[in-house]
C-alpha cells in the first residue's frame, strides 16, 4: 500500500472509530441513481481543475453521476434556501452535504450553523433522500470538524466523514491557499467519501 492511501485508510479508521459505532446503512445506489454533492467552495473545487473537484473523482470511484452543486462562499442559511432547487433540477437519490465553513469565517453562532444543517438534513429526509453529512474544521483553529456536526449525523441516523478535511488542511502540499485544498486534497476527500458510501453500502 502506498503511503498515500495508507494515510487514507488511517484517517478513515480513526472517524470511525470516534463514531464508536457501525457506520449507517443507506439504500444501495442504482447504476442511475443521482448524486448531488452540494456544498460551498470546497464542493466546487476552488484551488483546482474541474475535473480535479472532489465531486469529480468521487464519481469515477463509485461509477455513478455525481452533480457537482458547490457555490464559493456560500453560507448554510444560503444553502437551506437554493436546496429545493437542487433537487427539483437533479432528483437525486443521495445528498452529500459539506457545509458551515464559511459561517465559522463569518463567525455565525454555531447554534445557527446547527440549526441550519439540521434543516437541510431533514429536508432531504423528508423527501425521502439519502443524506451524508461531511465536517469541515473552524479556519482559524484547525484541530477538527466542531461536534456539532456529529451530533447531527447521530441525530439524523445518517453517515458522516468528519476528520477527512481536516487532515487534508494540515497537509501543505495538498493546499492550494491556506483555505482550499489543491487536486491531490480533493482526491483524498473523494477516497474518505467513497470509503464511507461503500461502508454504508451504497456502493
């Protein structure tokens, strides 16, 4: 195993075991099923090509469509609002939802950063979607995703990466600003992503 995927596993393995639980089952994906990865600058890819965005490779690594739904500087009040949009246009069968850190830059109380994901997780419960939730860490301490994030998952019964970002910010050479990760960052997000989907067997 090469240094880099074993790193990879490593990370993964220590979010699950901070779960201290299995990970949680969600329908399998159909060869047609859509997947929207909906989220902010991180989810579009700032700081890499395109095809470069961790949306991008996810879906060579799982074999399904994966929209790419990210809008740069997007905050979670913001992303509550576009989201039935989102799911009018794509009618996904799974939503990967990777928001909050441009609230934290903005210093929004977290009580509202919680209120606000909670609100889009139920959402897509309501309709009946797929949810995964991704942490990302406060910019101005990178240590981990706040606990918030996993106390939504747990809440909600859903997946949830919440150390994958956060290893990819202490990586200099996987950065391309002190912010965004660079095309070999977003590759490592969509190996933890894809690893979580195939535990939680939907792929």
């Amino acid at each position: 195993m090469s240094r880099g995927r074993w790193v990879v596993a490593a990370a993964i393995a220590v979010a699950l075991a901070g779960c201290g639980e299995t990970v949680p089952r969600v329908p399998k994906l159909g060869a047609n099923d859509v997947v929207v990865a909906f989220g902010d600058s991180l989810t579009y890819g700032t700081g890499a090509a395109d095809n470069e965005s961790y949306p991008a490779v996810l879906a060579q690594l799982i074999g399904r469509q994966v929209v790419r739904s990210g809008v740069p500087g997007e905050i979670t009040a913001q992303g509550l609002r576009r989201l039935p949009s989102v799911i009018e246009e794509h009618r996904p069968r799974l939503v990967i939802v990777c928001l909050g850190g441009n609230d934290m830059l903005r210093k929004v109380a977290d009580a509202e950063i919680r209120q606000n994901l909670r609100a889009i997780i139920r959402a897509l419960k309501e309709r009946g979607i797929a949810a995964v939730l991704v942490g990302v860490p406060k910019p101005a301490l990178i240590t981990s995703a706040p606990e918030f994030y996993g106390e939504i998952a747990r809440e909600f019964g859903i997946p949830y990466e919440g150390k994958v970002v956060t290893s990819v910010m202490y990586a200099p050479d996987m950065k391309a600003d002190p912010i965004h990760p660079n095309a070999k960052g977003y590759r490592r997000i969509a190996e933890a992503i894809a690893e979580l989907l195939r535990s939680a067997g939907a792929v």
